[in-house]
C-alpha cells in the first residue's frame, strides 16, 4: 500500500541519519530531505499520535541543521 512505501521511505531517510551521527557527519541535503518527508507525511497523517511523533522528529532534525549552519 501507498502507506507501507511512506513509512519505508522515512525510514530510510532516518537510518541515513542514524549512520551519520554515529559517524559523526550527516549531510547536511540529507537533512533537508527528511525535513520534506516529514513535512509531507505530518500533512497527510489523521493520527495525533504519529504527527507528534513526526513533530519530535522534525525537531531533532532543525537541531542538526542548525548544528551544521553554527559550524559554517
């Protein structure tokens, strides 16, 4: 179903951030992707529990961005 192969895409782009963090580098487009998966799914979700998931997310992810902006 088309929800199986959203929630598999942001997976996706969640374990390439995974990586990242434990290597210590994430690139900073990867970063931006998520935040457009995200942005995407938190405008198609009815379910309260998963937007805030995806809010808790969205935030972790404008952290790292800021994080990677502070460093130039």
């Amino acid at each position: 179903s088309k929800g199986v192969a959203r929630a598999e895409d942001l997976l996706q782009h969640l374990e390439i951030i995974r990586h990242g963090l434990l290597a210590g580098q994430i690139p900073r487009h990867k970063l931006k992707d998520v935040v457009k998966v995200i942005s995407r799914e938190q405008e198609m979700s009815q379910d309260p529990g998963l937007r805030q998931l995806l809010d808790d997310i969205e935030l972790r992810v404008k952290v790292e961005l800021a994080k990677l902006e502070m460093i130039g």
